[in-house]
C-alpha cells in the first residue's frame, strides 16, 4: 500500500498543486489539461483507485483499513473567463507568488480548495480511517452547477457531501437555492404612427415586472429574504425603431428559500401574474458541451437546504475542527454550489473551503498562502470527524 504524505509537507505540497492549477487555464467546457494533471497527482499521491468518467470529472479513492461510510470531497476544476488580460497585476494564468498570496483565475474559486483537499487527503493514514474517501475534481460548475455531481452521489453513495468553495474556512450549514426563469410577453406588432392597432409587449413586460417587484418575499431566520433579480430584457424584433414590439423576453434569477421546488415555484410567480394576459413564465434550460464531447442539459434550478445543528455529521465535524484548534464558525451561503444535487438526494451536504466569494471572479483574483495551509488542517480534520 503507498505511503501517505508527510503531514510535514501537506501545506507547502497544497501551495505548489495550486499554482499548477491555476497556470492550466479550466474554462467550462475545456477542462482537459487540468483533469488530465489532477489525474496524474492522484496516481502520483497513491490514491488507491483513479478513475474519470464520462463527463470528463476526475476520481480518486482513497480507503481506510476499516469498513465504513463514504464521505465524498468535491471541488471543481472549472473557472470562469479572465475578461481583459491587461487590467491584471499578475497575468491571470501565471500562479504568481506575492505578498503573501497566490494571485490568478481560479486561485479562490476553487483551485485552492482542490489542492488543500488532495494535499490533506493523501496525508491521512490509511489506519485511522474507517470507510473511504471519493474526492472528485467535477467538470461545468460554472455553467452547469451540480449537473456533473448527480451520477457520481449515485455510483458512489456518499453519506456526507462536503464541496470546496470560499467560505474564509467556515462550515457553511445552509444554501440558497437559485433559479433562472425565462418570461416572455406576447403582444401585437403595428406601426409606430398608429401604436393603439397594436399591443405592445415591453409594456406588458413592465407590468409582468411591477406585479413580482410587489410579491410579498419569504424569509428564513439563517438564509435571509429571498432575491428576485432581472438580469435582462429584450424585445422582439431587436434592434427596432418602426414598429410596435410584438413579443419581449426578460430573464429573472431568484435565490430561494429551503422546501421550495420547481413547481411551487411556477404556481407561485404565475398565480401573482394571472389576469395579465399574453405571458409566459418557464424555467430556463442550460445546455453545456463537455470536453469529452458528451451533450448535458439541465432546468436552471437548484434547491436551497439547510443542515440543522442537531444533525450528528454537523456535531461531529464542529467537534473535530475545535479540537484541533482550528476555527468552528458556521455560515450561510448565499451562492450556488454543487451541494444542491447532494441536499436533493437526501444527503447531508456542507461547503467548506479556504478564500472569500469576495475575491472570486474579480480582476486579480487571489487566495491567502495562509489560508492554503490552514485549509489542508481544516479538510484533514473534517476527513477524521467523519471517517476516523
């Protein structure tokens, strides 16, 4: 059996998988070259099995001496675009070094997480765990949040989800959900010097708005108020200056509450439009082409859960965290995460991971080298909380 990693070593092994990672530009979608290198390091780590499937996302095993449950890490490899190269202090694909940080695309979101994870893992002893460790380096969060995590919760039947984000090393014990909605207004197309012939459907969109602008909002006592937000808006035919508009399509992300689904959702929003005619309200499809070639699909919607704090896995990880002298602080996340496909299956799901969501996505991304290494600690501790 492969010896596991000098703890010695773990942090400053995580420090130089993530600068790695963050030189492999993992655009969703593309990627390879990122998967391919993970792959490696497993092998190379002495993962006892290392597998990807189909979708492109990358598994190690990694078993205890013991029979036991199965926890299931997951951090992804894709990120999004650098935008304009030129505004960054440090080239975004370079893995700079500086000032105490490490500095490029994906640093915080999430390639810290993925190496603070592999680093921690291969540093436990086989001997002091009972059960077995899948870690995987999911493909299309970004794109497609969750959609790549469903098969492997059912091929591997994890007990306990635990996926990297930024959360500043807090355990987040409960998500929004989040959806797209798609709405459209159907009107009637006239000439703009005789606008009463027709119907104009910008206008029945400003009323569709006006109507969700005043739908009374729920609140959770952790999560907050729920958050209907317009992100955009356009007719039909566009650009036009001739004539009456006959159809017009606005899109609508909302960040939901626990227990609300897809079609309590829809009943409530059309129930709030009724008497309005002429408009449609749906969900949003996404589609996505991975880097395998295989085709996904997915309805923009994810469930809000929450973990309460009686449920033994949320005690025994805080236990485990504040017995190594690390900190036990537990938050909410307001964003969406891979999480939601394990809270649909019933699972008990957390988010962990070192960085803030303040620094992802941002021009100059960047992640604390201290905050690296105390991931490495904080992940070997959830690790032997749930399996030693």
């Amino acid at each position: 059996m492969s010896q596991t990693l000098p703890l010695e070593t773990a942090s400053s092994e995580a420090l130089r998988l993530l600068v790695d990672l963050v030189r492999l530009p993992a655009f969703s979608g593309a990627e390879k070259a990122a998967a391919d290198y993970v792959q490696a390091q497993m092998v190379r780590l002495g993962f006892d099995a290392v597998e990807r499937d189909s979708l492109g996302n990358v598994i190690g095993l990694w078993r205890g001496e013991q029979p036991g449950p199965t926890l299931m890490l997951d951090s992804h490899l894709d990120v999004v675009t650098a935008g304009d190269e030129s505004a960054w202090h440090y080239p975004p694909f370079s893995g700079t070094v500086a000032d105490g940080r490490v500095w490029g695309r994906g640093a915080a979101d999430t390639h810290a997480s993925l190496a603070a994870m592999l680093a921690a893992v291969a540093s436990i002893p086989r001997s002091e765990l009972r059960g077995q460790v899948v870690l995987a380096a999911t493909v299309l969060e970004e794109s497609l949040t969750a959609r790549t995590v469903e098969d492997l919760l059912v091929l591997y039947r994890p007990e306990i989800f635990i996926t990297g984000e930024p959360t500043g090393l807090r355990l987040a014990v409960a998500q929004k959900g989040r959806a797209t909605l798609e709405i459209r207004t159907q009107g009637r197309a006239a000439h703009t010097s005789h606008p009463q012939q027709g119907e104009n459907a910008i206008k029945r969109m400003m009323a569709v708005l006006a109507r969700l602008e005043a739908l009374p909002r729920r609140c959770d006592d952790d999560l907050g108020e729920e958050i209907f937000e317009v992100t955009d808006i356009c007719s039909e035919p566009f650009p036009n200056i001739s004539l009456v508009p006959p159809a017009c399509q606005t899109h609508l992300v909302a960040r939901l509450l626990p227990g609300e689904t897809v079609a309590s959702l829809l009943k409530r929003l059309r129930q709030a439009l009724v008497g309005l005619p002429g408009v449609e309200v749906n969900l949003a499809t996404l589609r996505q082409v991975c880097y395998t070639g295989r085709v996904l699909e997915r309805l923009d919607f994810l469930p809000a859960w929450k973990v309460l704090p009686d449920n033994p896995w949320r005690v025994r990880i805080l236990d485990g965290l504040r017995s190594r002298g690390l900190p036990a602080e537990t938050m909410c996340a307001g964003f969406g995460t891979n999480a939601s496909a394990a809270a649909e299956q019933g699972l008990t799901a957390f988010i962990y991971g070192p960085g803030d969501l303040a620094q992802a996505h941002i021009v100059d991304e960047w992640v604390a080298v201290n905050q690296v290494e105390q991931a490495v600690e904080g992940y070997r501790a959830l690790v032997l909380a749930c399996l030693g």
